[in-house]
C-alpha cells in the first residue's frame, strides 16, 4: 500500500536548523517532517528542500485546566494557532492530552474535555484542521492522558463524533499497556488522522521482576519503565505487515511519522540519523 512516510525530529537531529533538517530527510528519502510549531520560516525552508508538513504540535495542558478562566483563554489561543497553521497550508494538529494537574482522575478529566473540545472541534471544521490526540498514558505513577485506551474513544467519538477530532495511531503505546493494537486499528479505523511508526519489545524477563508496574530501581534501558522498551519499528513486537493490510483495508493514505525513542539510536546526531533510516527501511517495505 501506499502511505506517504516522515519522521519527527529528534533533538540531535533538530538542532542542525530546520533548513538543514528538510533537506537531510528529503535525501533520506522520507516525504514530511512533524513539527513543533508551524512558522513561515518552516514552511519555507519544508518548501525548498521539497518535503511535507506532517503534524504540527499543540500544547493542550491547559486546556484541560481545573480553572475555566484558564481553559477559555487557551481554546482562543488553540483557534488562533488553528488559523495560522491552516493559512499555511497544515492540517493535523497533534495533541497529548495531559492535564494541567497530572494527579487529575481521568473522570474529572474527561467531564473537562466535554466542556472544553467541542468549541475547539468546531473551529477545526471551519479551518479544515483535523486534532489527532496522542495514545501516550503519561507519566507515572498517575498516566494521567485522556484517550490512551479504547474505553476512552469509544466515549469520546460518542460525544463529538466529528471526523474532525481522532486518532495518532501508535502501536507502541498499545503493546505496552497490553492492548490488542490490530483490533484496536479495525474497530477505530476510520477514526485515524495520522500515525505514528514507534515500535514495543516487551522485556519477558524484567516483565517477571517487575510485571506490569515500573521498576523499582530504574528502568534498564531509555524509553522503558522495566518490562518494555520503546523501539524502531521492526525491532520491536509489532508485526507491520498486518498495520499494513488493516490500513489499506480501511483506505488509509495518509501519514505514517517515525517517532525515534529508542536507546540504541539516541545520544549523538550520527545515531539519530542511523535510527531513522533503519526505521525507514523498515517501514518502506509495507508503505511504499
């Protein structure tokens, strides 16, 4: 099938400049890059090096404020941003929905979310925009994210059934809270805005040590909590064939973003680079 693949930009990677970024992915032969914020000079350079503009990040803490003064000056804020980066030409705006307060019970959370992201829904469908929450939990020990688990779509696309709001899909995520990620791709399907090409090894025997709660003494690896680590896709137990099938099947053509969390490709700029076309390579052979 054919998905257009990119990546978000890793720290390393990043601080070469985004000119520079562009045209090292472009001759990597990725199609877009995912970005923090989008600005005219973003843009530009995305232009001149001939690559896409994926996702742009949104910051949502406060949007899911205790404080309703707070909430209402940031959905204005939101539709601002939701203007300039539809007049540049963005359409996902990607979105972690962590709290303000991460000790905020998800109940209290999601009767805020109800408050707050219709409005925010609406304004995305006046600008073309699509919001694509993020499946990360959180940080422990609250995981405090509203919409990580199929209990929590299920009542959110309940209550703003708009295409307009949906889903990052991330495997990764899935495989390490133990949810089935293929069924979760059939039954949401329709709901994907953007995903992402992460990858999970669970750890069989630090998931013994420690089962499902982080490890006690620290992690053993970056990007883990002890019985799992974040990988790049095909080093991880994510079968990419059978994302593949199921988003062809569902007519999914849009983006598939490697998101570099891996401790084997992290630290320097010549390991960033490493990891993301080893993801790529991955990738290509069921995207391309």
């Amino acid at each position: 099938m054919k998905c257009r693949i990119g990546m978000r930009i890793p720290p390393k990677i990043g601080a070469e400049g985004i000119g520079r970024t562009a045209k090292w992915a472009a001759e990597a032969g990725l199609d877009f890059l995912d970005v923090p914020q989008l600005t005219p000079e973003i843009k530009q350079a995305c232009d001149r090096a001939g690559i896409a503009i994926g996702s742009v990040d949104v910051a949502a803490a406060k949007l899911l404020s205790r404080n309703e003064a707070v909430r209402r000056d940031a959905v204005e804020s939101v539709k601002r941003q939701m203007d300039g980066i539809s007049a540049l030409g963005g359409s996902v705006l990607f979105m972690c929905l962590v709290p303000e307060d991460p000790a905020l019970p998800r109940k209290e959370g999601f009767d805020i979310w109800k408050e707050t992201f219709p409005e925010l829904v609406r304004h995305a469908e006046r600008t073309g925009t699509y919001i694509a929450i993020e499946g990360w939990p959180g940080p422990a020990p609250h995981y405090p994210t509203l919409g990580c688990t199929p209990e929590m779509w299920r009542a959110m696309f309940d209550a703003v059934p708009s295409r307009h709001f949906g889903l990052n899909y991330d495997p990764s995520h899935l495989v390490r809270l133990g949810i089935d990620y293929l069924r979760a791709l059939t039954e949401f399907g329709e709901r994907i805005v953007h995903c992402h090409g992460k990858d999970t090894e669970i750890l069989h025997d630090d998931l013994y040590e420690f089962g499902a709660l982080p490890a006690t003494f620290g992690a053993k690896y970056g990007f883990s909590e002890g019985s799992w680590r974040y990988t790049i896709p095909g080093q991880g137990d994510v079968e990419w064939s059978k994302i593949a099938v199921r988003l062809d099947r569902i007519g999914y053509k849009g983006a598939i973003s490697i998101e570099l969390e891996d401790h084997r490709y992290w630290g320097s700029l010549e390991a960033e680079r490493q990891g993301i076309v080893k993801a790529a390579e991955h990738l290509f052979r069921y995207f391309r």
